[in-house]
C-alpha cells in the first residue's frame, strides 16, 4: 500500500515565557567606551558628581564624588566655599561633618539641612557612621574642614568618603595637600599660595585667572572654570 511519508519540522527553540528575563545569549555583544564615530549601540558614561563649574568652552567639569574612591580636595580660598561645597555634597546624599572656626556662617544651612550636617570644632571621631553608597545607611561621608591645620591625609583612604580642607593658604609640608586629588585656586589673589603648595607653574597659571575665574588643577592638568553658584544656594551659604 502506497502513502505518503511526513518530513517532520525542525524543533524551534522554546521561547521566553511572556514577561520573563530576556536570553542574554540572544543580545548583541557591545562595549563600554566612549562614543565611536561608527555606526552602532554605545555605552558612555555620564558626566555626574559634585558639580565644579564650567570651563572656557562652556562644558560643566564635575568631579566624580563622592564616589567608591576616596578623594582629598584642597581649596585655596575663602571659608564660604567649604559651604558650598558642603551643600552641593548634601544634595548627593551624602553625611557631611563641617569642622570650623566660624560655625556661625553654617546657621541657615545647618537648619536647611537637619541631622544630615554636622558643625564641630573638632575633626576626631570621624566619620561617627560606616560610609556606603547614597540611599544604604548613612550614605557617603564627607568631612569639610576650614581649620588652619589639615586633616589627615588617611582621612580620605576607604570607599564613599571625601575630605574637603578650605584654606587661604597650604600648611608646610601637609601630607594631606602632598597627595590632594584635586586642588581649587579661587581667583589670582591666591597664586602665591598655589605656588607654594604645587610649584612654579601652578603659580602661573593661576595669575592669569581673570575677574570670577578659578583654577583646577588635577590628573587631567590644569583648566580655568567659572563657578556656578545659583540664587538659592547663595541665601544658604551667606547668613
């Protein structure tokens, strides 16, 4: 007896139940760079941290703080700039301990800012909480200090942690400033002290600021920015 014979169909691979993770053997491969000129699917990170200012081209220079790395700034300024940064380091969700021969000038931003700022007169103790990342315990650490002496260089060793010191002028032979990841010079008023603290061409450079220029100096080199300070953060920061 003659019949016909059925071919069965290849077997298709089972699906995904509606809803489910998707099968990461399925997705193209990519890498994490910077943007590429070729066409395709790119992952570039995003320019987020404590806020800088902006530089000559117009771009926001952020610093990547706090962040899983410790980081030590140096400021060559005046105290109000300790609070600014104090207040930009609150609205990334971190603890900030404020040491301070003014504790005054804090009032308005102690009262905006409730147990999430300290002010002492003392830098022993801290940090008082274990730091981890912004939302998990206490958040991120941050000690900013405007006292004549700096704070310990280790301060900074350890994840989620930033230790700011504000000074008109670097203490000799600070390991603090010897090993500061970023240094701020507030104007050309303050290029002497920047010579002081990081040599000759530093001192240059910061004698060209201009009126309402500051200069950055860290591993990327040296930049002039402007900073942006905004309406409401001035009413914290000047009591």
């Amino acid at each position: 007896m003659s019949g016909r014979t059925k071919t069965a169909a290849p077997a298709r691979a089972a699906s995904p139940a509606r809803g489910g993770p998707p099968d990461l053997d399925t997705l193209p491969a990519s890498r994490w760079r910077e943007s590429s000129p070729r066409p395709g699917f790119w992952l570039t990170p995003a320019r987020a941290g404590l806020h800088l200012g902006t530089d000559q081209a117009g771009a926001g220079i952020s610093l990547s703080a706090p962040g899983p790395a410790g980081t030590r700034i140096g400021v060559l300024g005046e105290s109000l700039f300790g609070r600014l940064f104090a207040l930009r380091l609150l609205g990334l969700g971190a603890e900030v301990t404020a040491v301070s021969r003014v504790p005054d000038k804090w009032a308005l931003l102690r009262e905006a800012a409730g147990d999430r700022l300290n002010v002492t007169d003392s830098v022993a103790g801290w940090p008082a909480h274990a730091p981890g990342p912004p939302t998990v315990g206490h958040g991120p650490q941050a000690l900013v200090s405007d006292l004549r002496r700096a704070p310990s260089a280790s301060a900074a060793d350890g994840a989620w942690r930033t230790v700011l010191h504000v000074t008109r002028s670097a203490p000799r032979r600070s390991a603090f400033w010897a090993s500061a990841d970023v240094v701020l010079v507030l104007g050309a008023h303050f290029a002497e002290a920047a010579g002081r603290a990081l040599g000759g061409d530093a001192e240059r450079f910061a004698s060209e600021l201009g009126d309402g220029e500051i200069a950055l100096f860290w591993s990327a080199g040296a930049h002039t920015l402007r900073p942006d300070i905004a309406p409401a953060e001035t009413v914290l920061l000047t009591p």
